[in-house]
C-alpha cells in the first residue's frame, strides 16, 4: 500500500469516529479543506461514495460503514502496537480520548491538565464534554468519567471521588418574593430550573429521601438545560429553584451566600464520580498514567 493510500484510508476513519469534518481535520493536523480533498481522492479511487455530508452532520454511507467496520479493528491494533513499542522504549506518546461529563471535566480534569502535560508532553489529551452519557466503545474513547451507578457491569471502574450530595437551592432574592418550600410537595407552587436528560429526551424527576418515604417530583419553570452552568447561573439570577451536585461550584455559592438551601432534610446522595474504559487485556499506559494524575498518586513535578 502506498503512502498516500494509508493517509486516506486513515483520514477516513478519523472522520467517522469523529463525526465530523472539522474535529478529524484537527486531530490530524490537516485544514477541513485538504482533509475533504483526501476523501474525495478516495471516494475516487474506491468509486464509490463513502461518506453522506450535510451542513450539520457526517455519517458513513452504506459502502462506509462496511469499509469503516473493517479497517477501525486495523487502526486500533496499530495504535496498540505502537503503544506498546513506545512503552518498551521507556516513552509515552499519542492520543487519549475521554468523554466525561461537565462535573468531571470542571472538577477532576481541569485543576490537573498542566501537571500531566510536564509529566506526559507527548500524550495529546483529546476530552469530550458529554453529559449525554455516551457509549464509550462506539465512540472510541479510551475511557470515560461518569456518576457511579451509569456504568455497565463489563466496564473496569475507578472511584474518583466519594459519594456526592444534592442539593436544592434559590437564590435570597427568589424566596423573599416567593416564599421557601417546606416540603417537596411545595414545588408545585414554584418556578423550577429543569435538568433534560439528553439519552431520553425527558426532564429529570427530582429525587428525595426522609427516613424511609421516598419521592420522585416533576417539576416546572422558565428554564429547561442540559448544561450545569446554565442551571446553576438561573438560580442566581432568581429565575427559579434548582437541583444540583452539592460538589459542581454550589457549595462556594451557598458559603457566599448567593445561594440559599431549602428542603436540606430532604437530600439526597449519589454514587460519585467514576472513570471507567472497556475490560480489555492491554491497558494503555497514558491511561494509567492519566487514572495516577487523576488520583493524585504519582509525583508530578518533574520537568
């Protein structure tokens, strides 16, 4: 196979995993316009159409996706190979892909990226702000971060933080002119900032605990998001009552007081956040290298 060929078929698996012309192109160091260029070079060689562009989106055509779904195993084998040389040279290098959710990306992965790139400055780290809980296998993502109890039972899981409360807060400005709910029951009567489950479509149910009474409650309001920070920007702004992690910036809010619980003998808690990647025998070790930096287990100041 020549050189030119390899780039192609190569380009064309980066834009299917990607699912996008603009992301493929950045990952593999070409403008969208060179990149387009090479997959019309190979739908031309192929002849056949490989690839079904509109102005949103990029899927394989039928002809692609029984190209992709032979050529993605070779890809991936070559990565391990590589990998594994590397690691025999002493040397850490190449992509990791994770898909996490904005809690994991806010608290966990932000504060730490500049230690694991002096630690790693080979490893390109290529994260994925998801909260639409992704399958990671299909996505190819070397590993995921994800609240405990989401994650498949063939998935090897690491705990990354303890369990997690929710909380329901207003802003001062909300319950002086609205009054403060007593009850859950109460919400009825209350603007709510609702929480979209992206996978279902729904709006999240919100979920109490008292002793042994449990409830679940669907509530309204002026804002629907699927995005935390929207969320929890509303709630300061006196728009309505939220319901969110404890843990995702909230707890500062209610210590400055711009932000107020209400119904705390009611809370809650849920399992923490994970990372997780599929049960495979070989286990990259940027991976572990990245799961050390996570768990602040490894020295990380060496140049």
């Amino acid at each position: 196979m020549r050189g030119s060929e390899f780039a192609e078929l190569k380009a064309f698996v980066a834009v299917v995993e990607r699912q996008s012309f603009a992301r493929a192109a950045e990952h593999l160091g070409l403008s969208p316009s060179a990149l387009s260029q090479t997959i019309r070079q190979l739908e031309s060689r192929i002849g056949s159409r490989l690839l079904n562009r509109t102005t949103r989106s990029v899927a394989p055509s039928a002809s692609g996706e029984q190209l992709y779904q032979r050529l993605a195993p070779l890809f991936r084998e070559m990565a391990v190979a590589v990998a594994e040389a590397s690691e025999a040279a002493g040397q850490m290098s190449g992509t990791l892909r994770i898909n996490t959710l904005g809690l994991g990306a806010r608290t966990i992965i932000a504060p730490r990226l500049a230690r694991f790139h002096q630690a790693h400055p080979d490893v390109v780290l290529d994260i994925v702000v998801d909260d639409a809980l992704a399958d990671i296998v299909t996505g190819r993502f070397d590993a995921g971060i994800r609240v405990g109890g989401q994650l498949e039972k063939d998935m090897v899981a690491i705990r990354l933080t303890p369990d997690m409360k929710m909380v329901t807060v207003a802003s001062p400005d909300y319950l002086a002119r609205r009054g403060t709910p007593t009850s859950p029951a109460d919400l009825h009567q209350h603007d709510c900032i609702n929480w979209r489950l992206q996978m279902e479509g729904r709006q999240y149910r919100w979920e109490f605990r008292k002793r042994e009474q449990s409830l679940e409650i669907a509530v309204d309001g002026p804002v629907v998001t699927n995005h935390a920070d929207i969320g929890i920007a509303a709630a300061v702004s006196g728009l309505g009552i939220a319901y969110h992690f404890e843990r995702d910036g909230v707890g500062e809010l209610l210590a400055q007081g711009r932000l107020v619980q209400v119904l705390a003998d009611w809370s809650i808690t849920r399992p923490g956040l994970f990372l997780y990647y599929p049960n495979r025998q070989h286990r990259p070790a940027a991976l572990g290298a990245f799961i050390d930096c996570l768990l602040d287990r490894a020295p990380f100041d060496q140049p």
